[in-house]
C-alpha cells in the first residue's frame, strides 16, 4: 500500500482542508481539544491497525472516586473587594485546612483576578497542606478594574485545569472551581462558564451584595451552587455548605477511551506522526504527547514489523523525562543532547552529515511584495510612562476612533493592544476579543500605568516575540498584513535601532506616532519609512493624524515572509527517511525557537522528494548542564554518541558534528579537562536585591551601592557584564548580562531601578530563578566559556521558603555567591548561601554598606572560579550503517 493519512485536529483546525489531507475524508478526526485526544486513541490505533470498526465510545460514568480531587480557588481581586479580601483569604486558609492535600490526594490552586488574571499558585506547586496554607497567607489583593470575570473563567480552563499544571482530569479525579465574586463582570461569562461546564468542571460561586445573582447562577454547577452572603466577612456562614459539597460532590466524567474490536491484519507498516508543534499548540501539546506514547505501546517495532518516528517540532530542557522520552524513540540508543534548545545550532552540523554530505543550492521563493488587504492584524503600543499621563486619555479616544473604522472579527481585522514604559504589558492580544464592541470596551477601560524609564526597545523586542505570534492570534504566516501603530511620548531609554530591523525583517509595518517631546530621529528609524513617522505637538491633536492614519491603513502593501526554500541537489544515493523527534513539552517553552532554527537549517540541506529524501521533525529533547552523562551514553547508539552543549543556545557549536553523525560517523567524544582557576580579566556580575516590603527604606542605599560597585568594574561586552534582579514573592529582571554593553547605560539603569515592595520574602525561589535564567548563555552569561560567575546577594530578612537547595545548586554550578545581609536578615541562612561562610557580610542598615565596599572589591579582583567542561573534541571515521542520534535531556 502507499501512505495512508489520518488528519487529527481540533475545534481551531478547517475540517475541509483535513479532509483533503487525510485517506479518505471518513479519516479526518476531530476532538475539541488536544487534551480530548484520549477518546480517539483507539479509533486511531484501528484504522493504523487497517481494520474496518465500529467505534462505541463507553458511557461516561456520573459519578467518579471522591478520594481525592482538584481544587481552584478563583478570586475577585478587583478595586471593589479590597475591605473584604483578608476575609475571602480567611476563608481559603480555612477551606484548605478541611482537605486532604497531598500530590496523590486533594490538589489546591489560587488565582486572583481583575482585569488580567494571575496564578499565585498552580495545582502542582505545593505538595504539603502547610505550604498551601503559608502560600494562601501571604495573599496580597491585587486591585485593579475593570472585573472581567468571563476572561478568568477562561484562563482557568485553558491554564490551570491542564496535565501541565497538575489537573488529574484525564484521569478521572473531579475538578472543582470556587469562586469568589464581588461585582458584576464587564465582560460576557456565559461562553465560558459553558465551556467549563462541558469539560467536567464543577463550579460554586459564591457572591457578595454587589455580585450579580444570575451572572453567578450561570456560572455555577447549577443554580442552587450559587451562593451567597451580605459580606465576606460572613463567609463562615456558607463553610459548612461548602464542606458538605465538597465532601459529596459528583463530578462527571470525561468519556473513556472507545472500545474497538478488530482483527489485526500483517504485513508491517512504516508509521509517522507529524505533529503540529507551532506556537498555536503550545498548551495542547502535554496531551499530545501522551497520545502518540499510547499510540506507540500499541505498535510492534522492529526491522520487519512496524517502524515509527515522531514528526514534531519542539525542544528538550532539563525537565524532560528521559525513560518517557526512550520509550518514544526508535531505539533507546539514539540520543545527542544539548544544555539548552537556543545550542540546538551546536549539533546542526552533526545531524546534517548524518543524514548524509550533500551538495545543495538553496533557492527561496520570492517574497510576495503585496498581500491581499481584506483582512490585517493591527497592534497598538502605547507609552504608558510618566510622561505621557496628562495624554493618556486623549492616546486612548485615539484608539478607539482607529478601530471603529476597522472590520474586526477573527477572519477580518483583528487588534491587540499594548501598554509600555520601563516594562512592557499587553492589555489584550490579537486573539482576545473578535468582536468590535468588546475590542472598544476593552480599549475604553484602559488605565495609565505609568512607571520610567521609557524603554521603547524593549517593547519593540516584546512585541516582536510575544505578540506578533501564531499563538497570541497573528496571522503573519498565512500571509495577512502585519501592522504596529507606535504611540511614543518621549526618547527611549535605551537603543531601539536593532529591534526596529527585527520587525521590519519579519514584514511587520511599523507606524510611529509622536509628541513634541518624542525623538523624531528615533521614531523614524522605527517606523517602515520615515514617512510614516507621524508627530503631533500634543496628543490632544491625535484627530490630525486620524486621516492619513486611516489611510495607510487601507492602502498598506506588506511585505511577505520568504517561503520555505525549494531544494536542488546532487547527492549520493539512496534517498533516506529522516524523522526529527522533538521534545516540545512546556518545560521547552524557552528553548524552542533555537531548536526551529535548528531544524530549519538541517532540511535546506536535504533533497526532499519522493525518490530522495523524506523528511519529518526529529524530536530534540536538551539536555542542559544537568544531564547524566553516563546515562545519554546508555542511550545513545554508541557510548561515544552522546553529545553534550551548555544550553540550546551553544547547539550551533555541535551542528558539524551531528551533521557527520548523520553521514554515519563513529566519534570519539574527549571533553577537555576544566581548569580548576580561569583568567579573571572579565567576569559575570549579578546583583540580586530584596526589593521586599521590609527593605522600602534601605533600598536608595542598596542602589547606591551597586551603583559604585558598578563603577569599579571594567563593563564591556569581552570584559565585565552585569545583570541586576530584584525579588520579593517573585523574582524580576531589571536588565541581564548582555542588555547593556557600556558602564554608562549599565550605572542609568540603576539609578532608574525602583523599589518593587511585596511579601513574603521568597529568596530560595529567587536563588533558583537566577541560575535557571540569568546564568544562562541566551541571558549573556559565560560560564560555559569559563569566565568567572558571581552573584551579589543584598538581603534583608529571613527567607519565607527554603534556601538550602537552591543554594548548594548554585555551588553546584560553579557561581561564586557572596551574601550581604543587614540586622534583620538570618545570619546562618546568608552562610548557607554564600561560597563560604566567611563570605557572608553583614551590616547593621544598608546606608551601612560603604564599609563593605572595600572587602567586596578585594574578594571581585581575586576570585577564582571552578570553571565548566568545554565543548568536546571530535574525531571520527566513516562506517557503513545509517543511524539518527536524539538528544534526550536528564530531568534535574
């Protein structure tokens, strides 16, 4: 037989167009989401099977195991439940101490919300019910309006009732979301509240005297699940009510795996499973993965019988789970591996030659100059600093006039908007709203943030990669014009010229807009042409522009991305079926770009047609500094098949040598033995500052001291770099390693920084923060390289969680910690922390800390840091068999 297709798509897939993909048009599957795929897993595995069936999906069961459960707390957060919040938080701690919290029993998640949900915690965070409980506790009230409840329902649903964030639905445990509601919402709750109930979600919400008694009745299991109290501090009166539903609860079912009867018929078959990995399944993709395993188990692999490989494209990071990712594979031995999804460049080389040497001319298809205007994606990105507070309101009327002008709707225009100053912050993306009327609600609810320095480049860079996406909605590979109206009131902090080439590079057409006090010079580089570099002398006068705006806007000619390139080559036969196997669970998330680029480069060098080569996407999972060794050796075909990168980011190190692998090459891996000293003429310098509430007063003192810290370093991008973070309950970045390049622009930064405030203290998190995304070599560290890694800890009281783990981590890593604590600090948890006891310094207030400025500078211009293995050293000689290493990464 040929190639027998079968299509599976979801409720965002065109069912015409899988049909014509798949067999027959009988074979094009459909399940409302990725994490649905369970139910057509053995209708799936019959027709591979190549059997006619019947498929009787099982009966749902009404009722499941109360043993254990899933339980989301949702909370208004709002301006309008700030007297009320320490009672709703009252409430929780007190619910929670009733349940049996454990990760094989109860499982408990918070979010709080208003306008924009957040996740305090997820349901697989905490294990312990005290942690639970410490974590509910330190609840601070979020405010903010408007209470767009529809939009937290939601997320609920489509972020913390998943595989990937400890829900136990797919395996039956009920689900239970309690709400706690103190408005009416601005935004439409019944589409999503329906969409919960359908996934098996048993919701009670509970109101106060502003809620709405229908909106919550809606929302609720069933009406009689709607409750409520005069004020949450009579929450205790609706506890016991509460305790009994949860005690009782019966939660339905998803439906079961169908049941299949078949007869097996022989010969063997070749399966491929081509998964769509793009940014649009980034959430769905757990389930994914655990589709095809199941799928797999299933099949019998071997020469003769069934072979299979996984087409997918995604990375591998440390928490990949190896077995899991053997069981997948070929053959358990296959496994080249990389520290990090942004080295995939590293092995390009080696993968490339395995495959085989070719000779190839690469010839890209034309870009398209024009691109059909009936439909665009328009995002706006509006300063939100200081400076532009008295216009705000006038920016935000102008939106407003631009979209009703626009034909909004999912296949017409579609519109995000995003509000930046020292940070940027996206108030809806383009895939939010897909109507015109919420698009202008939306827009009419917009509050000035506020805040300095006015980093312009850093939003240009922000919404290059988060919101011009396939996931956040942009439609920028199916052609549609891409459109960003820049509202700027002022000269960028820092430079703009590079992220402005990124997005006219990516065919993104960029509009600027500016006042009197913008950098014209500045607005026009950003803009397509600096024609399109608009001004006005106040924002009051936006309706000037309005026309010509409006203009642009319906005549816009965007320039296409390139196609995929056509390939031409001589080769040596036979032609290959190459399949890349990538990882692309959420842990890869970072990595993932890196790993595209690497796979890209890797098929333009193979010629792909039907008597050639046959390509899929072999599935690179990272290992990162964390991985085992011996364990890849194991895995890998031959022990010397195991290759090892610092992180995704170095794989272009090992692209020549994974390209003579795939030309079948035996190689003699002999890592370079690691100096125990390394030159300190440059070093990596991260100051990591409790920005908590209990510092408020002591932080102008902790700035100046980095400041003059800074100030005696020698800060260039081959000498000295610098990063700061600053951390209360959750870490920040200011800036990393590689953001500034010059002592000036790194001394501006700090003496822009300002005080974040927030409890509890959490500096183990932070601890691990830094070395999962500071000490990284896409964050501008160079450890890898052996340049000393030091890491400045300015602290001012006890941590809330445990610091010991974290800490040794570091050591572990070879990062030189210092730790400087004032008299509110703990003293044996900063020598924990330290590189050596004696390392922790101390002073009685931190306008106190000149005094420690000489020992500090003593200990920079003396360390000596263990430095890491280098990159290995190949040689190798040709052998006749063909095989595919996969890096698979060791999960920390």
């Amino acid at each position: 037989m040929g190639v027998l297709m079968f299509a599976v798509g979801t409720r965002g897939s065109d069912l015409r167009e899988l049909q014509k993909i798949s067999h027959d048009s009988r074979s094009a599957i459909t399940v409302p989401d990725f994490t649905d795929l369970a139910g057509v897993q053995e209708q799936l595995q019959s027709s591979v099977e190549a059997v006619v069936v019947d498929v009787t999906p099982e009966t749902p069961t009404d009722t499941v195991d109360t043993g254990k459960k899933d339980v989301v707390f949702l909370l208004d957060g709002s301006d309008g439940t700030r007297n009320g919040f320490p009672a709703m938080r009252d409430f929780v701690e007190r619910v929670v101490e009733k349940l049996n919290v454990g990760p094989n029993n109860d499982r408990v998640s918070v979010v709080q919300y208003s306008r924009d949900p957040e996740v305090n915690f997820y349901l697989n965070t905490y294990t312990t019910k005290e942690d639970v409980v410490d974590s509910v506790r330190g609840l601070n009230h979020r405010g903010g309006s408007p209470l767009n409840t529809g939009a937290a329902l939601r997320y609920v649903r489509d972020n913390v009732f998943t595989n990937s964030s400890g829900s136990r639905r797919l395996q039956g445990v009920p689900q239970m979301l309690i709400l706690l509601n103190g408005g009416k919402s601005f935004d439409n709750v019944d589409t999503p509240a329906s969409a919960l109930k359908q996934q098996g979600i048993f919701v009670i919400g509970i109101g106060s005297r502003n809620s709405d008694r229908s909106e919550l009745q809606k929302i609720s299991h069933e009406p009689s699940y709607a409750l409520s109290v005069p004020e949450f501090t009579d929450l205790p009166g609706v506890q016991e009510q509460l305790s009994t539903v949860l005690s009782t609860v019966r939660v339905r079912g998803t439906p079961m795996t169908p049941t299949v009867t078949a007869e097996r018929k022989p010969p063997g078959k070749d399966v491929v499973f081509l998964l769509d990995g793009s940014d649009g399944t980034r959430r769905g993709f757990p389930a994914m993965r655990d589709f095809v395993q199941k799928a797999v188990e299933k099949l019998s692999v071997d020469d003769n019988k069934d072979r299979m490989g996984v087409l997918m494209f995604a990375v591998g990071t440390r928490g990949s789970d190896l077995r899991e990712l053997q069981k997948i594979s070929h053959d358990s031995r296959s496994a080249i591996t990389v520290p990090d999804f942004t080295d995939l460049a590293g092995v390009q080389e080696q993968l490339q030659s395995s495959v085989e040497a070719v000779v190839v001319d690469v010839t890209p298809e034309t870009p398209t100059d024009t691109v059909d205007t009936g439909k665009k994606d328009v995002v706006f990105l509006l300063d939100g600093s200081d400076g532009t507070r008295n216009g705000f309101p006038a920016m935000r009327d102008f939106v407003e006039r631009v979209v009703e002008k626009l034909n909004v709707g999912p296949n017409n225009d579609r519109v995000s908007v995003v509000q930046y100053s020292r940070d940027p912050e996206v108030n809806f993306y383009l895939n939010t709203y897909t109507t015109k009327e919420d698009v202008v609600d939306s827009v009419r609810g917009l509050n000035h943030r506020g805040g300095s320095p006015l980093n312009t480049g850093a939003a240009l860079r922000y919404v290059r990669d988060n919101v011009f996406t396939n996931s956040s909605g942009s439609r920028r590979l199916q052609g549609v014009p891409q459109m960003l109206i820049l509202l700027n009131g002022g000269k960028s902090f820092d430079n703009v010229a590079t992220p402005a080439s990124a997005l006219k590079q990516q065919g993104i057409f960029v509009i600027g807009i500016g006042s009197r006090n913008s950098d014209r010079s500045e607005l026009q580089k950003i803009s397509h042409e600096p024609s399109y570099a608009l001004s006005v002398p106040e924002f009051t006068d936006l309706p000037g522009v309005q026309e010509q705006l409006s203009t642009v806007l319906s005549t816009v000619r965007v320039r296409g991305t390139p196609m995929t390139p056509t390939v031409t080559a001589e080769r040596k036969p036979p032609g290959k079926d190459v399949v890349f196997l990538l990882d692309g669970s959420d842990g890869t998330r970072r990595g993932f770009p890196a790993m595209r680029d690497f796979v890209q480069k890797a098929v333009e060098k193979l010629s792909v047609d039907d008597n050639k080569d046959r390509i899929g996407v072999l599935m690179f999972a990272v290992g990162t500094r964390g991985s085992d060794l011996r364990e890849l050796q194991k895995i890998s075909h031959d022990s010397r098949s195991a290759i090892t990168v610092p992180d995704f980011t170095d794989l272009a190190g090992v692209q020549e040598q994974l390209q003579s692998s795939v030309e079948a090459v035996v190689v003699d891996v002999t890592p370079e033995t690691p100096t125990d000293t390394v030159d300190t003429g440059k070093k990596d310098v991260v100051f990591l500052l409790d920005g908590s509430d209990g510092t408020r007063n002591g932080f102008p003192a902790m700035r100046d001291f980095v400041e003059r810290v800074v100030e005696k370093l020698n800060v260039g991008p081959n000498n000295d770099r610098v990063s700061v973070v600053q951390y209360s309950r959750d870490p920040e970045v200011n800036f990393y390693l590689n953001t500034y390049t010059t002592k000036e622009d790194v001394v501006d930064s700090v003496r822009g920084l300002n005080h974040r405030g927030g409890s509890p203290l959490n500096t183990g998190a932070a601890l691990r923060y830094v070395r999962d995304n500071v000490f990284t070599n896409s964050s501008g560290s160079r450890r890898l390289q052996g340049v000393p890694q030091m890491l400045i800890l300015l602290n001012g009281g006890k941590s809330f969680d445990n610091v010991d783990t974290p800490a040794s981590a570091l050591k572990q890593q070879g990062i030189f910690v210092i730790g400087i604590g004032s008299r509110n600090s703990d003293r044996s948890e900063l020598q924990k922390i330290s590189h050596e006891p004696s390392y922790a310094l101390s002073v009685p207030e931190f306008t106190d800390l000149p005094g420690v400025q000489e020992q500090l500078s003593t200990v920079l211009s003396t360390v000596r840091v263990r430095g890491t293995p280098m990159t290995p050293t190949v040689t190798g000689k040709k052998v006749t068999d063909f095989y595919t290493p996969m890096s698979l990464q060791h999960a920390h």
